[in-house]
C-alpha cells in the first residue's frame, strides 16, 4: 500500500555534530507541515475556547485530536456519519490523533491490561470499555484524521524497570497487531518507540520499532515523571539509533520554549501540548525573555500591549489592563485572549527556530535562545518588560 504521507529532509543536521535539529516538510492528505513543528491540542475536537480560524491565525499547520475522548463522545461512528472529523470541527488541515493509550492507562477507576487489550472504565459514567489495538485503529479509521498512531501501553518513566520491559515488549506486539488492522490507504500511521529511561530498553526499542513500515515513529514514555535531564539524556540514547531514516521523529507531551528547544536540538521534529492553553487559563502568558501573570497587581493599570509586534488579537488591540480586567472578571474572553497569544507566541517560536537552523545560525543561536528559554518557564519575576 502506498504511503499516506511524504517527509522531505530540507536541511539535514550539520556534519559537525554541533547539533541533531534539522528542518524537514511533511506531506500529508490535507495539506504540509514545515518541521520542527508544534501542534495544538484539540482534545475534544476543537482547541480550548478558539474558533479554527483562529488557530489558523495563531500560525497553526497541523493539530491533535483524542481518540479516547472522541470515542467515548460524541462517538466515532458518530462523527464518521457526520462526514469525518474533519468536517465535523470545520478544520481543513492535518490532523493527528493519538491512539487512546494514554488515557486508558491513566484516566479512570478501573483498568486491566492484558496481551489482548485493556479493558477500563469511562471517567464520565462509569461503563466498561475495551481497547485493543484493532479497535484503537478501527475508531482512527473512522474518525478520519491525517495521521494514526499505533496503540501502545504508555508507563511512567520512573517505573521499575521490570515493569518499563514488559510495557515495552507489549507495546511492539501491539505495534505489529496496529499495522496488519490499518488498512485505510490515505491516512498515515505511526508507530511508538517505549522503553522509559534505560538506555538498553530504548536502544531496543528504537531498532524494533524502526523496522516496522511504519510512515513516522513516536517517542513515547517521556514527558511524564522525569526530569528535563533525564528526557534529554533519553533523546540523547534513542535518536541516534534512528539517524538515517527517512520518516519524521514526534515527541508526545512538550510544549514549553526550553523542553521544545532542547528536543529540537535533539533531532526531534513534531511536538504536541496542552501547556500553551493551559499556563493562559492562569493568566500566564509568554513574551520574549520571559513570562507574565496578568493576575499580578502591577497589570491592573497598564496602558501596553501584552507584547509589542505581537499580531495576537490580543495585543493588536486590547491592553495588559483589560487583560487583568477580564481575568478578575472571570471573563470567557479573558482565556481566549490569553489562549490565542501563547499559541501565536509558541508557533512563532518555532518558526524562529526553523528559521536559525536554514540559515546555518541555530548551533551559535543555541545559547542564547536557551537563555531566553529559561527565562519563560520561570517565574513572573524573571519576566523583562516588554
């Protein structure tokens, strides 16, 4: 069958290995990806309180959707007689949803996973479900999104380590089941690397998953319990065994500068987080150098601009005061305000980003962008005024 999706290597890393990064474009059924690239999260088919032009506008090629969330409602059957997900939450780009795994390992009272499948308990009534990787495929089949992803059996990375093996080894068999169950020719599939923090597990891992015709391969396991150093050492193990292959690299779960900047760095290319959305429900949002909290007292008399030359709807037209205003309003506006600058501001780093390492800058750019980096996953008063 021939592939749903093409990447194409546009700037492959430097033969100095000053850094891994490297700038690609993804071909896929509705449209192309320009990686490194950050997707927003539309858990329950939309992005949190923003209408899909304004993702658009945010600077948006490609978002997420959840299998698990979609099946248990509306339903994906539901939304394949609707005409697609696509269709249904009026979005004409690419589409990745993930395979479910996440959330019927962690969400809920009642799960037991077996060879065969997990069976677990919907945290909105109480029924029982079942997932296998045939129906995880079946219901991304039906719902119709650009990109597929293998079912897998995700751990904590600080779990024991005799606990991080067996995920593994069921999360390659499942691997295998996820393929021989796709069938659906203008969708693409991605299958998972796992293997939590040991080195030999994700060695293996990498290698057995990078065998599989699969058309990109995840690296699953991390953003959960670890530190930054230790998911940065993970890469630093996992992504070499993966130099020379032709598809592109998608780490679940990043979405702040630093951890963003620091994967690229390592040789990943897609991304995907709640985070941007969620610091905004706080009253946070990212400037350049640092981090806001339009909570804070300071804000409540401040004539500026979120950001200066930000093209947000927010900062091209309302104040840090009205923000502050709304926010201790309790105003639905506050939070799509907030909502629409930290994805801008995400996406337009990442394309700051893309735009360093075509120009052969990034290895120099490095520390200073990591300077930067740091500055905005701190506190407000590390923030610069902008």
């Amino acid at each position: 069958m021939p592939s749903a999706s093409r990447f194409e290597l546009l700037v492959p890393p430097p033969a100095d290995g000053s850094t891994r990064a490297r700038v690609g474009r993804l071909h896929l059924a509705h449209g192309v990806v320009e990686t490194p690239q950050f997707m927003p999260v539309g858990t329950n088919a939309t992005v949190k309180a923003l209408h899909p032009d304004e993702v658009r506008a945010a600077g948006a090629s490609i978002i997420l959707a959840n299998t698990y969330h979609l099946y248990l409602r509306p339903g994906h059957e539901r939304i394949e007689r609707l005409g697609g997900l696509h269709t249904f939450m009026g979005w004409d780009g690419p589409i990745l949803t993930d395979s479910g795994g996440f959330q019927v390992v962690s969400l809920g009272d009642l799960r037991v996973i077996d060879d065969g499948g997990v069976t677990f308990k919907s945290h909105l009534d109480g029924t029982i479900h079942r997932f296998t990787p045939e129906h995880s495929i079946a219901v991304q089949q039906a719902l119709g999104p650009d990109i597929a992803v293998a079912f897998d059996q995700p751990v904590f990375p600080s779990s024991p380590r005799a606990v991080v093996e067996d995920a593994m080894r069921r999360t390659h068999r499942w691997a295998t089941r996820s393929l021989e169950a796709h069938t659906r020719a203008d969708q693409a599939l991605f299958g998972i690397v796992q293997g939590g923090l040991d080195p030999e597990l994700r060695e293996e891992s990498a290698r057995f998953i990078a065998e599989l015709p699969f058309d990109g391969i995840n690296i699953g396991g991390l953003a959960g319990d670890e530190t930054p150093e230790q998911r940065n050492a993970t890469l630093d193990v996992t992504v070499p065994f993966l130099d020379g292959d032709p598809r592109p690299r998608y780490l679940m779960g990043l979405g702040s500068p630093l951890d963003l900047l620091e994967a690229v760095h390592r040789g990943i290319d897609l991304f995907d987080s709640v985070l941007p959305a969620r610091v905004a429900r706080n009253g946070q949002l990212w400037v350049p150098g640092g981090r806001l909290n339009l909570r804070n007292e300071q804000y409540r008399d401040d004539p500026r601009p979120v950001q200066e030359g930000c093209p947000c709807p927010l900062c091209t037209r309302f104040s840090r005061a009205y923000l502050s205003h709304l926010f201790r309003a309790r105003e639905m506006l506050a939070y799509r305000l907030a909502t629409c600058h930290n994805l801008t501001f995400t996406l337009d780093f990442m394309a700051g980003v893309r735009a360093a390492l075509r120009a052969g800058t990034f290895p120099a750019e490095m520390p200073d962008m990591r300077r930067r980096a740091v500055r905005m996953s701190g506190a407000e008063g590390a923030a610069k005024p902008a």
